[in-house]
C-alpha cells in the first residue's frame, strides 16, 4: 500500500511538470508583462520569502510597476502604481472583479459566499457597500462615531497622565480605538470602555481579537498545488478553521444580540440608531435568498477585518514616522494651532486645510499631546526590531489641560 502511494505520488508529479512545461510553452506566444525568472514546479515562491509586501516591493522596483508572478497553477498580476491600478480598477473593473476560489478559504469565506465572481450576487453585495457604507449619510453617520470614539480615547490618555507616567504600546492604542469604531458602527457597541482599557481583562480580550481578526497572512501550498491539498488539509488549513470557528461564534453572538434586542442603546443609554446589522437583518428578511447568513456574517467578517487590521497598522506606521522624523511632527502641530487655535479640537472638516495630517486620530493626539519615546523625546530607535511596536508616553499640552479635562 504505501509503494502504490509512492508511485501515485510519482506519477501525480510527473503530470503537473507536464503541465507547467506545456503553459509556459504556451505563454510564449502571449503578450505578457514582465515576469522574474522562475524555478520549475514551485515557480515563484521562493521570491517570497521576506513578507509578502517587502518582496513585492523588492520586484516591481526591478521589474517595472505591472509585473507577472507564477504562484504554482496561479498565475498572479502585480500593480504597484496609482496608474496601473486605475487602468484597471474602475475602468475595467469588470474584467478584474473575479477572485480565485482557493480550497482552504471556502469555509473561511463563508463558502465564498461575498461574490467571488462577476454574477448577480456580486452586484447585490456591490449595491449594499454602496447604498449603506458608502452613501453620504452613512459616512456622516461614522464621521460622528469616529469623532466620539477619539475623543473617548483622548480623555482615558488625558486622565491616565494625572495617575503616573505610563508607556502606551501604540499597536494596542490604534487597534482598541479602530474596533470600538467598527463596533459602534457594525453593532452600536463600544468593546473597550474606559475603566478596562489598562486591565488585563482588557489584555486579554485584545490577544483574542487579534488572534482572531487578523488576516491569515500564511499560504496554504494545496491552494497553488492541487496535487499537495491533502497534505495542507492536515496543516496549515486545520488551523485556519480551528480560529474560524472562534470568529464565527463571536459574530453570531453579535447577531443574535440584535434579533433579540433591536433597540440597544449605547453605553451613555441613548439609541444607538440603526447599524449596519441592524439594516442586514431586514434586509434578510425582504430578501432572505440574496442575504443569507452566510452572507450577513461575511460581510461583517470583512467589515471588522478591514476596519481594523488595516487602519491600526498604517497608523502605526504613521507614529513611527513622525518619531523618526520630529521635523514633520512639528510642522503639523504648528498648522493645526495656526488653524484652530486651543479652543477647540479638529474634526473632519478641518483636514482638507491641513496638509501634514491625514488622520483625524493622529491628528488629535498631536495638537492635543507631546509624545516621548521610552529613550527619550522623539528620537529614533534604529536598532529596534521591526515587528516590535513603539511605545509611546503622552503628556497633555498645557495649552489644551482646560479643554480636555471638559471632554
């Protein structure tokens, strides 16, 4: 049994290395972009070996701003330029709105259930971001949640500066304040409030978050080698679902909140308004074969995801830079008291005339604090690691001590 395994095996390898020799073979004779040299079977993934968007960075400063990557039976198309990706998206957005349907994100996806290709569902999900994310006054609507959740950030920072002189990780800062936004918009519920936010319970609930809204950043081989599915079913994709099932547990707890309680009000006991479940669920109703659950909880799977993951990192990034450069941190400090004085803080209307900012929340911690770094006042740590997020001590400017102990 296990030499008829071997040669099975043998023989599964000798028909993909046909196959690949007779697509590129193929592929000669099409008019393709640029593409780096490749190692037959595996392809490209050995490029890959830092993180993915280092490398990517690494190839399209070689290869030019649209670039070809052959990821075993996936043929990838790579645009690093706001031209090439406005070629593309919207004016053939179209052409490009497929996405693969790759084995271990099925059940991750809810069995690909947020239109994966061009067809009547993927309009329907397209028209729901339109009409209720995206539309003027839901915007307006998050405007205010994005101003009220800031500000009950900036007063936990302003009354912890009068208890003791305390480094704040940004990472945790930035991702506690990004899912009370997307909470408050998806449910009407802030997750951290202000008496646990330097607790370990809060801690702890921020691990989990994490752990379980971070996008898989690793690649299961049997996605890209049909042939090794069986061997990435027992790895890498077991725990895949194993977090999934966690994920998937905590929406529904969500939802079911809401089809049991459909006026919850917000932590100060005003309605909160409708919420974007809220408009699901009756949307399900009038039209329960577009919206399913699988669709419902996707969606808000995606909301929590981008919501989140993406905004605590670039703003992140934004804190690093501004440390390593105080130059620029000093300039926009001086636009905004320029603009509004100390009577006031800034909100989104005032960022079109400001130029250095393009964060309301970072905008708000520099005109309201002056920011250390553990080794000092805003200087650069070079030798720290990069996956190592900075700690930062805020201390209230004195100008701003009247109009923050008011929030």
């Amino acid at each position: 049994m296990d030499a008829l395994k071997c040669y099975l095996g043998f023989f599964v390898s000798i028909l993909f290395i046909v196959y690949q020799f007779t697509a590129n073979r193929r592929n000669q004779h099409k008019n393709l972009p640029p593409s780096p040299p490749s190692v037959a079977i595996i392809d490209h993934f050995l490029l890959l070996t830092l993180s993915i968007h280092q490398a990517v960075n690494n190839l399209s400063n070689k290869y030019g701003p649209i670039f070809l990557q052959r990821l075993g039976s996936r043929p990838t198309l790579v645009l690093s330029s706001h031209a090439a990706i406005e070629e593309c998206f919207p004016k053939h957005d179209i052409i490009f709105s497929n996405r693969p349907l790759l084995p271990s994100r099925k059940v991750l996806e809810y069995n690909h259930s947020l239109g994966s290709h061009y067809d009547n569902q993927w309009r329907n999900i397209r028209r729901f971001y339109v009409l209720e994310i995206f539309s003027a006054k839901r915007l307006q609507m998050s405007s205010n949640i994005r101003t009220e959740e800031i500000r009950f950030m900036i007063n936990h920072l302003y009354k912890r500066s009068f208890k003791e002189v305390k480094k704040v990780e940004v990472k945790t800062l930035f991702y506690s304040l990004a899912f009370n936004i997307v909470m408050k918009m998806a449910a009407g519920i802030r997750w951290f409030e202000d008496e646990e936010l330097d607790s370990d319970i809060s801690k702890g609930k921020l691990v989990d978050l994490v752990k379980m809204f971070t996008p898989p950043l690793t690649m299961a081989l049997g996605d890209y080698f049909p042939f090794l599915r069986w061997l990435t079913y027992y790895g890498e994709e077991r725990k895949l679902l194993k977090n999934h099932k966690r994920k998937d547990a905590f929406i529904q707890a969500l939802l079911d909140a809401h089809q049991n309680n459909s006026s919850l009000t917000s932590t100060d006991g005003q309605k909160t308004g409708q919420t974007l479940i809220d408009v699901m669920l009756k949307l399900q109703e009038s039209e329960p074969e577009l919206y399913t659950n699988d669709v419902v909880k996707g969606t808000i799977q995606t909301l929590i995801l981008a919501g989140t993951h993406t905004t605590s990192i670039v703003m992140e990034g934004a804190v690093s830079q501004l440390i390593s450069h105080p130059n620029v941190f000093q300039n926009a400090r001086d636009e905004i008291d320029s603009h509004t004085g100390y009577s006031r803080l800034i909100d989104d209307t005032d960022l079109a005339k400001l130029p250095y900012l393009h964060a309301l929340s970072l905008g708000t911690l520099i005109q309201c604090f002056d920011w250390e770094e553990s080794q000092g006042p805003l200087k650069t740590n070079l030798s720290k690691p990069e996956n190592k997020s900075a700690e930062i001590v805020f201390r209230p400017r004195e100008a701003f001590t009247d109009l923050l102990a008011q929030l």
